[in-house]
C-alpha cells in the first residue's frame, strides 16, 4: 500500500501543512512512505540508509533549536539497537548513533553508547516470541555465561586496545564479535531474562 499512497501524497495539491515537532507533517508522511516502499521492494539497505538519515535530520533539528539557548542540551537516547552503533554497522549503514558521537566530538562534548540484549524470557510484537538472544551472536553467548545479576553490565572500553593487539588472522569468531562490539559501543548489558510488557485486550 505505501507505493500507492506515497504516488497519492506526492500529487496532492491544495495541501495544508502543518510543522509537528519542528518539522513538516507532509515531509515527514513522505518520507516514511519512501521508506516503506524501498522495504516493500526488497531494497532494504537504501531503506536503512533512508530512514537512518530521517532520523538524523529530525534530530539535528531539535538540537539546533535547543543548542541556540544559553544552556548546553544533554541529550538521551533510547533506541533499538541497530540504531545507535558507532561507525559502521553490519547492514553497512552509518547510523543514527554515529552521527551522534561525531557531532559530540565536533562540539568539544561525549557520547556514551550502551547496548543490550536478553539472555532468556519473552518479548510481545502482536504475539509472544522468545527473546532468547544467546545464539545470535557469539558475544552475546560469552557474556551472558559470565553474568552475575538479572541485569549486569560490562564495560567494554578496555576490551577495545586488547583484541585490537590480535592479528585479524588469528581472531576467533568471538574475538571478532567482541571486536564489533567494544568498537559500536561503550558497554552492554545482558539481561538474564526479560518479561513481556502490554496490556491483555478484553475479549
């Protein structure tokens, strides 16, 4: 339905704009549109791409708009996890957390990225699905055997000087995925188990 609508919304005339969150209301239907119909055809990266870039520009319009007051904004973050790696992803896309930690450093400031994943429980999208992240990524599988508490945290900054000392040839599947891991973010936490979060719907 998105290739549809998005020809709708592109030959619309008369249209009353309205600026939501300091942006257009149009662009931003647009643009989402755009979006869905690159995922619809099978062009996921330039769908990422897209989207990455929308959301950088949404961003950048906030902070410009609070960075023009006399106090510094603190910004906080919370997206899903592909979204706020530093450098490169694995999809190839510079992400919104790249951007983040880039203008940070531009303005003299710091970023801290934390990542996250579960370890065992249920998450809820629709249904019930098992959030059991272990076999995902061999990082994942290590942190989550050493975890101490439902909720622990491991400081991944000191791990980024060691693994880098071991030749690309001679790195284990783990190493390389602690390797991409240190270097997107800051630290991670596991969760033992993590519990759906929704409200039953009446019969």
């Amino acid at each position: 339905m998105a290739p549809e609508l998005l020809k709708l919304a592109q030959s619309a005339t008369g249209i009353k704009d309205q600026t939501m969150n300091d942006s257009s209301l149009y662009g931003n239907i647009v643009a989402t549109l755009e979006i869905e119909r690159d995922r619809l055809n099978n062009e996921r990266l330039s769908a990422s791409l897209h989207r990455e870039s929308l959301m950088k520009n949404l961003f950048l319009v906030h902070y410009e708009k609070s960075a023009a007051s006399s106090l510094k904004p603190k910004v906080l973050f919370r997206f899903g996890r592909n979204h706020l790696h530093r450098g490169y992803d694995r999809r190839g896309v510079s992400t919104l957390g790249n951007f983040v930690a880039e203008l940070a450093l531009a303005h003299h400031m710091t970023s801290f990225h934390v990542a996250a994943f579960a370890a065992g429980g249920k998450y809820f999208l629709g249904k019930t699905f098992d959030a059991d992240e272990r076999q995902d990524d061999p990082a994942f599988e290590l942190f989550a055997s050493v975890a101490q508490y439902p909720a622990t945290v491991f400081d991944l900054r000191p791990l980024r000087a060691i693994l880098h000392q071991i030749p690309d040839k001679n790195r284990s599947p783990v190493q390389n995925s602690l390797i991409y891991w240190a270097d997107s973010y800051d630290a991670i936490i596991c969760y033992r188990e993590v519990t759906p979060f929704y409200r039953e719907v009446p019969p």
